[in-house]
C-alpha cells in the first residue's frame, strides 16, 4: 500500500495536518478554558464583595446585633443575590455552619446536593485550609464545583463566606467544544486525505505518463521523447533532463551505428583486396616470380592498412571506455615535433613539399611522450597527404596565454567551409574518392586520434582556418600540469 509515491505523500500531508490541528486545537481549548476559570473567578470575587457589602448593611441596620442579626442579615443577603449556578455558605470563627442557601425562605426545593457539599471532607479540608486567610479559590473536581472563600467582618467574631458555584454549566461547553473539535479534526483529516489524494494523483500523472513513456523507448525507437506538460516546473524540468539524456543517448546510438556501420565498410575494402590478390595468385599456374612479387607486395601493403586501422579503432575503443594507460612524465614538446618533423621528411620529399620546422622555443609539459608523438604525426601526416607537390608544410612549437602551442600549417586546397566541422569525425574525409585511391589514403582517423590525445592532456585541437591558401591545426597544451594515469 505504502509503496505507491500518492499514498505516502497522502499519508504525509494527512499527518502533518493532524498534528497542526491537534495542537491548533489542544490550545484553543486550553484559552477557553483559562479565559472562562479566570472570568469564573472574577465574578465569584465579585459577587464576595457585593455580598458583604449587603450583609454588613443589612447587619447595621438590625436593632440586635446578636446572633441572630448575623443570621437574618445573611439570609437576606443570599436572598438578594440568589443565583442558580452559585450557593453560599456562612461560617463562624470555629468553622461551624451558620447559615446555607438551602436555609432562605425562597428556596423552593432542598439543594441536597449543596447539604451533602457541606458535610463533605472535602468541604471540611477547604474550611481549615482558608481559616486564617483573607480570601482563597479551590475547584473540588470531584463535586464539579468552584469554592470561594471570604472573611466577613460582623463585629466580632469574623465570620466566613464560602460560594460554590457550580462548573456543570462550563464543563459541558469545554465538553462542546471538545467534541466540536473532534469531530471538526476527523472530518477535517478525511477531506483533506480525500483531496490530497486526488491532488497527489492529479500531480503525478505526468510522472506516470513519462514512465509509460520511457517504458516504451527502445534502442529502435530513441527518437521518441517524454511529453513535458509545462516546462517550469519541476516535473517539466525533469522531463526536459531525461529528453537531454535521450538525445545524447540517440546521438550516441548514432555514432556507434555510424562508426560501426565505417568501420566494416574500411575494414571490407582491404579484406576484398587480399581475397583478390590471393585468388589472382592461386588461380594461375607457372606465374612467373615477378607476379608473385607483386601480389605479394600488394598483400602486403592491404596488410598494412588493415594493421593501422585495426590498431586506431582498438586505440579509439580504449579511449572511449577510458581504459587507454597514459604514462605522464615531463615531456619537452618542441624536441617531440622537431623528431616528428624528421620522421616524415621522407614523406615530404617524394612528394618534393618542403617541410619547415621552427621548434625554438622550449615547452614543458606533464604527458604521455607515446601520445604526443602520435599526435604530431597524425597531424604532419594528414598536412603532408593533402598538399600537392612543390606545396610547404610547417611545424611551430611557441608558449602562449594557454601553455604550449603547436601549430601545423599546410598549403593544400583546404577543406570547404560547410565541411570544417566535421573534419575531427571518425572515418571522414574531405576527399574520400581520392582518399582510397590513393596508396597513402587513411581511413580518416587520424585527426580523431590527435584530438583525443589533446584532450586526454587538458588540451585542445582545433581547425583555425582553412582556406584556399591551405589549412591550420593549432594543439593547445597545458604546462606543468599532471595528467592522471588511467587503470585498466
């Protein structure tokens, strides 16, 4: 039952407003019952003192001032102020009954009660306790009833006025009240449960609608997004989050579709290649040794590119799952690209381009040698394959605002503006028909390659141009920055 978000958030709100109204409740109660003692007890102290007034009046006034002056004076005085809520009692200095309010002439019916009060240890008890004192109030929960105590002054000795007046009228309102709050806290809580329920369910229906949703989106339908109801709120924003994590998710569907779907088609061609040549070789007989040679160097080159991409699709697999090991050390980058720039003069030479290192400045960085080698080469090679003969190709190694740079500059026929940004895709090529058919042609790896490393070194690579006049790859490399070392 409690497993369901409506039924806790139900239950919540429902508790929560129990307690508030109890507490609401308790107190405003608690007021009331104060307020109405403290009135009760100002108007038994009141009426104390109107009815000494009239009974020391109506004792002046008496020709026998004896004894039974005092008890005609107070009856008359309980006759004038004659309540039904309230009974008075009159008592001598030694706590004996002198008169009650059972004993006036107008009392029509015997207050028994009021008589069996009187002869009650409880009643006994207050007398002792209030002999001796000006004034005192006690309830006598037992009898429902307030007494109040009051010296009486009538010549000598002192006599005692006790009033009780009765709580049943104000019990049975606090009792109203009570009962008035009980049932105003029940029905309260039912209504409110009722409408925080449908509140709840009203609120998260788009929870469940996206889950619904999301229950139906597959690795075939990834297009598909949750609806976002209004995107203000939380539960829109909540939405928009997962509609963001499925478009990344889509795009890296994409990407894997799309890399798997260039691999095999780059891993086909050299495969078909090798199966050709085999089978040309097998299918004749007393070939002589050139033809052989020449299959062989053909196989042997299809070999070869077949290594190399193998090899960049494993390097790039490694570094997409983050298990590629980097071994950061202190690396001096302009050392790195002038033996980079040697490695491939031969490159460069029978293409007759002329290869221009400028590799002074000295550039500190925290790295894998390994990695930015490759790096460089990857970017000296693919200058170098897509600049025609007697073009330039330089290399500058300088520090800048960011760290090192590294700056490859071709003269080639540079790379269309509406191509520019995806030249750091995997498998692409500005040229691909030329690309395969040239012996020299990559699988458009190599600047996917370069930019990783940058990357996995806090750097960056990016195109700064290309143009007509040629293309610009600048590599931006932090300086005494370590790189952390990835585990397998």
């Amino acid at each position: 039952m409690f497993d369901s978000v409506r039924v806790r958030l139900t239950a919540w709100y429902s508790a929560v407003l129990a307690v508030v109204l109890i507490i609401v409740c308790a107190t405003t109660y608690f007021i009331v019952r104060q307020t109405s003692m403290q009135r009760t007890d100002t108007d038994l102290a009141a009426l104390a003192d109107s009815f000494v007034v009239t009974f020391q009046d109506e004792l002046a006034d008496a020709a026998n001032r004896g004894p039974g002056a005092v008890l005609s004076a107070a009856r008359q005085a309980m006759v004038e102020h004659r309540s039904n809520n309230d009974s008075f009692v009159v008592l001598d200095s030694g706590g004996v009954v002198i008169a009650t309010s059972n004993d006036i002439s107008t009392a029509a019916v015997i207050d028994k009660r009021l008589a069996r009060l009187v002869q009650s240890d409880e009643f006994l008890q207050f007398v002792r306790f209030a002999q001796g004192k000006e004034s005192t109030l006690e309830t006598v929960r037992g009898w429902r009833a307030r007494m109040y105590s009051r010296n009486v002054k009538a010549n000598h000795p002192v006599l005692m006025l006790v009033i009780v007046h009765s709580l049943h009228a104000q019990n049975e309102m606090l009792e109203t009240i009570w009962h008035t709050f009980a049932w105003m806290i029940l029905v309260g809580l039912l209504l409110a449960g009722t409408g925080g329920y449908i509140l709840a369910r009203k609120s998260l229906a788009p929870v469940v609608a996206m889950g619904a949703q999301a229950r139906r989106i597959g690795a075939t339908n990834l297009h598909e997004r949750l609806p976002v109801q209004n995107a203000n709120d939380e539960l829109g924003q909540l939405a928009t989050i997962f509609n963001d994590l499925l478009n990344r998710l889509d795009q890296s569907f994409e990407r894997q579709r799309r890399f798997i779907a260039d691999a095999s088609h780059e891993l086909r061609t050299p495969l078909a290649i090798l199966r050709g040549e085999a089978e040309v070789a097998l299918s004749q007989k007393g070939r002589k040794a050139e033809e052989y040679l020449e299959s062989l160097w053909v196989l042997h080159q299809e070999t070869s590119r077949l290594i190399k991409i193998v090899e960049d699709l494993f390097t790039l697999t490694r570094a997409d799952s983050g298990q590629y090991r980097l071994t950061p050390q202190d690396v001096y980058v302009e050392e790195v690209a002038a033996d980079c720039a040697h490695s491939v003069r031969t490159l460069a030479r029978e293409k007759n381009i002329e290869l221009k290192v400028d590799a002074g400045s000295e550039c500190l960085v925290q790295g894998d040698p390994d990695l930015l080698r490759r790096m460089i080469l990857n970017l000296l090679d693919n200058a170098i394959k897509y600049t025609g003969p007697g073009g330039r190709v330089e290399i500058a190694c300088r520090k800048g605002a960011e760290g090192c740079e590294v700056h490859v500059k071709d003269s080639g026929s540079g790379i269309p503006a509406e191509l520019q940004p995806r030249v750091f895709e995997r498998f692409f090529r500005v040229d691909q028909a030329r690309s395969r058919a040239a012996n020299d042609g990559g699988a458009g790896l190599g600047l996917s390659i370069a930019q990783w490393i940058a990357e996995a070194h806090h750097g960056r690579l990016e195109l700064v141009h290309s143009d007509a006049r040629g293309s610009h790859f600048a590599v931006y490399l932090p300086t005494h920055q370590a790189v952390p070392a990835e585990t397998d």
